[in-house]
C-alpha cells in the first residue's frame, strides 16, 4: 500500500434509486501514481460510484476528499476542470464531428476573433497527442467513420488531454486488440510516473494482475475490502466479488448429436471473407476465434441476413435457404445476440417485459391485438427462468446491470424458439459471476440439442466451453480444431500465420 497522502478518499457513501440501496456506506481510498482496480459483479455499484464522482449523480450521504479538500460538484465540466477525467464504457463520441473536434470539444484554442476557432492548431495538438499513444489516426477524420477500436483510443486520447490528475478508466479494452491494449498499458505506465492516479474498472482479470497496484472489491453496493493486488490470486478475487468460490467456471461438455441444422458452404463476402465453409451440430457448441478484423462477426451477420452474401449456400437441417433478412432468419429458427447490446440487442426507453418479448410478438397477439396477461406471463418465465435481477418487468431494461441487460437480450433470442442461436462476444463488458450463469445457460441449451456457434475473443472461454473451434485469419478460415486439439497456443498460431 502506498503511505502518502491520499489524492482521493470517499468515506460513508451511499446512494439509493426508488427505494433500492446501490450504494451502501461504500469507503475507497486512492494515492497519486496508483492504478486501483474496482472490481466487482455487475450491480456491485462500480458504475453508480464513479458517476457520483464524476457529478453525473449526487449522493445521499457520504464525503468525497480530493487533494485534502472536501470536494464540492456542481456538473461534468467542474470535476473535469478540478482534474478528474473518465473513459466511459459506452463511447461518448459526436459521430459528425472530426478526431480533434471530439477531443477538444469545449476546450477549442481561438484566435484573432473570439469563437473563431483555430483549427490548424487543435489539428496539430491532436496529431501530437495521437502520436504519443501510437496511434495511426486522421484527425480530420470524421468520428463515425471510425471502428469502435479506434473511438476507444480517440476517448483514451480526449482524458489524457484533459491533464487530469485522477483518470478513470471502465473497461477501456472492451473493443481493443492486443496490439492496442499494449500500447495503452505503456500509457499507464507513464502517466503513473508522472503521478497521475487511475481507477481501472475491467472485468479481465489477467489486466489487472498486469495493471493493478491496488484492487478494491464492492459486492450488492457495499464495500468488502482494498488489498495489494500481489495479495490476491484469480480464485480469492473471485471469491471476495461473488461471495463465494466458482470451482468449476466451464460446466461439462455433453454429448454432441449427429443431426447437422447449419450448414455453410464458400461464404463470400469481398474485402470481409471469402469462402467459409462448416457444419454446425445439434446440441454442439462451435467456437469462431480470431484476431479483430478476422471476419468473425461479418461471418455472423451474413448468415443472419443482416449483410448481403456474394457468393455461398447456407443449409438448415439440410434444406437450402435464402436469408435476406433477420426476419428471415428468426423464421427459419436461428436467434442472434449481438456483440453491441446497446445497439442492435436493446431499445433505450423499452421496458424490460417488451424487450423481452421484441423478437416474438406474434405469439402473445389475438385479432391484432397484444394480449398483455401472455406477454407478461411469458416475460416473467424468462426472467425466472434467467435469474434476470429487475425491479419488476416495467423497468427500463437500460437501468439494468450490463450482465442482466445481456441476459434480457438471450431472454429475447430465446422466446422465440430457435434452433440456432449465435452468441457474438456473449459476456462482453459483464463480471464473472454472470459469466458463469452464461455459461451454465449455454450448456443447458445445448442439453436440449440447440446449435450455438459463439464469437469470442477471449481465448480461455473459446477453449472451456466449445467443442470445435473454426479459425479465422484475414477473413480465410485456417484451421477447424476439435476440442482436444484447441490449446491457446495452436489457436493462436492459426489466427496470426494463417
């Protein structure tokens, strides 16, 4: 532990919404150069704590001290301008605007006429900056034209420029490839020298073995303990965030079936793909790994018709088919949970109960009209059935932890019936406590002989749960590894050599 002066220190602080504690007399203690990791399942009251000290939302009781002075928040733009940045989870980009317009929106350098704006000189701080972090960006660059890779660094970038002294980070590798994931660890390293203190929220575990000096643990919105991280192997970690010891993370394969109900032949898909070929087994689990632009996701998308094919035959239970459209699809008996839950898998505003039953209205509909008792029967199956953590089936389902948001949108897959399900990076952004519900989920899906093909990019979770992996490099398949064969380092092998 460090024995200075503490940069930050939050005692007693709690916070409740409609009657629910999030926040229960949590404490967290932080020093200058430090990287503290907030660790905790999804619910845990991570994101709530960090939104007070970022001003997004006041707490109910509590102290906030920030360089030996009680701190005092009006709105965003104070704390940012007392020296307090965050790199949010979900990206907060404007799309139409340029690189160096995002990050120096509000801080623009003016010349000759005040408001006129001196572009040539945010361009080249821009350019600096972005050379700093090794990153190969225009930017005069428009942000939506941009890979949510690249949004994640322009953000990374936006909290460096601020000379914050506290900088946050919450899950700022969720999109990241190794490559970029190194070079954001050389910026902590860094801006660790130069005493800038850093809250890093992640649910990898192996960064913060890397990363972390510090690890505070909250469960249910209550404090549990800070400790070295060199205190703290994966199991006791795991045990102070859940409550409890996960000995078995993977539950056990089952019997694979001989009935094939997906089968790919030469997909092709210019500039993404080019000849995938495979069969997909009832009850089977097929995992699709890769590096990022592997052309995993693509793969996924045009077999649900989200992207149009130029050239290969998709078979269902032996029957060529045309997908057009997911509707298309979703008829044919094949779901699809997306690797962007915010974007394609839930809709802001929706309620928990309509969510839920988005992808299979038709069932709960009589004369034209929805009858609400089935639908509300059939979303209140799901949420048992899911272990979904709601206030009630009215919530928002964006007021939802990002594990139970996940688990609404497979609530929504599998209303509807399907055979086939694709999980495209299915616990993405969620703890592991909720991963290992998705994963005792998967196999119970499979118990019952549903296919899954599942894109993950992490490698340990590729090898526990499927039982052949098909490798992608360059957007060519280079290898088809039944489940003995599936060691991280073959896998690797095949997904950078080809």
């Amino acid at each position: 532990m460090n024995s200075s002066e503490p940069i930050l220190q939050i005692t007693h602080l709690s916070k409740s919404f409609g009657g629910i504690k999030a926040l229960d007399d949590v404490q967290l203690t932080l020093h200058k150069g430090e990287v503290l990791a907030l660790m905790g399942e999804n619910g845990a009251g991570k994101s709530t704590l960090m939104r007070i000290l970022m001003g997004l939302e006041k707490a109910d009781a509590g102290e906030i001290i920030f360089e030996g002075q009680p701190l005092k928040i009006r709105d965003v733009k104070d704390t940012l301008k007392k020296g307090i940045s965050m790199i949010h989870q979900e990206l907060l980009v404007v799309p139409e605007l340029s690189v160096a317009d995002n990050i120096f929106l509000g801080r623009e350098t003016t010349r000759w006429l005040p408001g006129w704006i001196d572009n040539q000189d945010i361009y080249q701080k821009t350019e600096n900056l972005l050379s700093t972090l090794s990153v190969a960006l225009d930017p005069r660059a428009k942000m939506k034209y941009l890979s949510v890779a690249e949004m994640q660094m322009v953000e990374i970038a936006k909290a460096i420029s601020n000379n914050a002294r506290i900088i946050i980070m919450d899950e700022p590798t969720s999109a990241l490839s190794d490559k970029e994931v190194a070079a954001l660890f050389r910026i902590i390293k860094d801006l660790k020298a130069q005493g800038v203190a850093i809250i890093y929220i992640s649910h990898k575990m192996e960064e913060i073995a890397q990363i972390a000096d510090t690890i505070t643990v909250l469960r249910d919105g209550q404090y549990v303990a800070t400790k070295p991280a060199s205190e703290l192997d994966r199991n006791a970690l795991i045990t102070l965030m859940v409550g409890r010891q996960i000995d078995l993370l993977f539950p056990d394969a089952i019997r694979i079936k001989e009935e094939v109900l997906l089968s790919v032949r030469n997909l092709t898909q210019p500039g993404k793909f080019t000849d995938i070929s495979f069969d997909l087994h009832a009850g089977e689990v097929l995992g699709l790994a890769g590096l990022m632009g592997a052309g995993r996701t693509e793969v996924a998308r045009a077999i649900f018709g989200l992207d149009p094919l130029a050239k290969g035959d998709i078979y269902i239970k032996g029957q060529k088919v045309n997908i057009r459209t997911p509707q298309e699809a979703i008829q044919l008996g094949i779901g699809y949970v997306s690797e962007d839950r915010k974007a394609l898998g839930c809709i802001p505003g929706m309620s928990v109960q309509h969510t839920l039953t988005l992808s299979s209205l038709k069932n709960y509909v009589n004369q034209g009209f929805i009858v609400n008792r089935l639908e509300q029967e059939a979303a209140q199956l799901m949420v048992s059935e899911l272990h979904i953590k709601t206030a009630g089936l009215d919530q928002g389902v964006m007021q939802l932890s990002g594990g139970n948001q996940q688990k609404v949108v497979i609530g929504k897959v599998l209303l509807a019936q399907p055979d086939i399900i694709i999980l495209d990076e299915p616990t993405r952004g969620i703890d592991i406590g909720a991963k290992h519900e998705i994963y005792k989920l998967i196999r119970q899906l499979t118990e019952k002989g549903i296919a899954i093909l599942m894109i993950s990019s992490e490698l340990p979770e590729i090898i526990g749960l499927c039982d052949r992996v098909l490798v992608l490099s360059q957007g060519r398949q280079t290898a088809l590894l039944p489940k003995e064969e599936a060691t991280q380092q073959r896998i690797m092998e095949h997904a950078i050599h080809g």
